[in-house]
C-alpha cells in the first residue's frame, strides 16, 4: 500500500532528477504493485536517472518473466528479472 501511495506523490515532485530505491520484503508486492509503479516512472520526463530494485517477490519465476516483458514495452524503462528480483531502471547518456 505505501508503495502505491508513493507512486502517486511521485508526479508532484517536479524537483527530482535522480530515483533510487530498494525494496526487500517477505512477502513481496503484487505484480500490479510493480507495475503501476513502473508506468508512473516511464511517464516522468523530470527524471533524468532512476534504479529500483524488488527483492524477495514471492512469484512463481515465470510470472516475474512476464512482468519484466511487460514493464520493458512501457519503453524508456530497462528491466532485469531473476528468479525472486526485479530491478527497474533508466540512465542519462553519459552513464551508459
């Protein structure tokens, strides 16, 4: 719950260009969870940076696949998924 709340204070916050958060919990967030968080970070042009990692997710491995396939055609978002993680991310230029 308190990550969907923060999901929706994130746009009010023009000021930020750079994002960092790590999350480990048991149980883990819901896919949609995850997702809604991930369209809200495509859609801020303010942030020039941002990683995000979930940790401990609690899904079956194929369904953790399937969210990463999902989160990458969001389009300015790059995705790594392992078999309990998922890590969320866009760089400036000059990082890559």
């Amino acid at each position: 719950m308190e990550v969907l709340a923060f999901a929706d204070g994130l746009p009010k916050a023009k000021q930020f260009k750079y994002f960092f958060l790590k999350v480990i919990q048991k149980p883990g967030l819901s896919e949609e969870c995850i997702e809604e968080l991930a369209g809200v970070l495509a859609k801020l042009d303010n942030l020039l940076s941002f990683d995000v990692y979930f940790r401990r997710l609690g899904m079956h491995p194929q369904a953790i696949k399937d969210l990463g396939k999902r989160i990458k055609t969001f389009g300015n978002i790059q995705c790594c998924c392992s078999k309990e993680s998922v890590y969320m991310y866009r760089r400036t230029d000059t990082e890559e």
